[in-house]
C-alpha cells in the first residue's frame, strides 16, 4: 500500500479515495461508497474498489463474519475470472485492502 512515510498512513486523495497496494497500468483506488454511489444510504464503512475508473469490488465492515474478521472484500461479478479467492474476511480494512490486490494482482 501506497503510505505517508511519516504518518504511515495511506495515500488519501480527493473524496477520501486510498490508493490501493498495486503496481502495473491501473492502480487501485478504495473510494467511499457514498461518493462513488450517491443513491442510498451508505455506512462509513462500505467501500468501492476502482480499476480505471470502474467499480471492481467492495471493502467493508459487516456483523456477520468470523470473529474478530469484520472486514469482507469481494470482487465483483464479471472481475472475478481466472481469480481466486474472489472474497474473504480480514481483521482490518487495511488487511482487506492487502488481500483484494493480491487477488486482483493473481498472486
């Protein structure tokens, strides 16, 4: 993951968009699900995952998951081919965002 080196906070840009840990043509980009999709309500928690501006996955953090695993990733359908895993459980968003560019990147 892109990170401050002082703060060791990730890359923020406009929109409380994260650069995701990702090298190549595209990066990944984790924007609020309430700026990336204006309709609907939307927790603080709920992300989209962008790819060339296009929504290819979610972050966020759900009450039914594994304990002490609150954060679910997926790619989304029609992203997902030739990928694996497509989804998971992670104890941080930032573990989650490590885990979908690995699967992204087909590591």
């Amino acid at each position: 993951m892109d990170q401050d080196q002082e703060s060791g906070e990730p890359d923020r840009e406009a929109g409380g968009q994260r650069r995701l840990a990702i090298t190549g043509p595209a990066p990944l980009i984790l924007k609020r699900a309430s700026a990336s999709r204006p309709s609907g309500e939307w927790k603080d928690d709920d992300y989209d995952v962008l790819a060339d501006g296009t929504v290819v996955g979610r972050i966020m953090k759900v009450n039914a998951a594994p304990e002490g695993m609150p954060w679910f990733w997926t790619l989304i359908y029609g992203h997902h081919y030739d990928r694996t895993p497509m989804h998971g459980h992670e104890a941080t968003r930032e573990a989650a965002m490590a885990a979908f560019a690995k699967s992204w990147r087909r590591e």
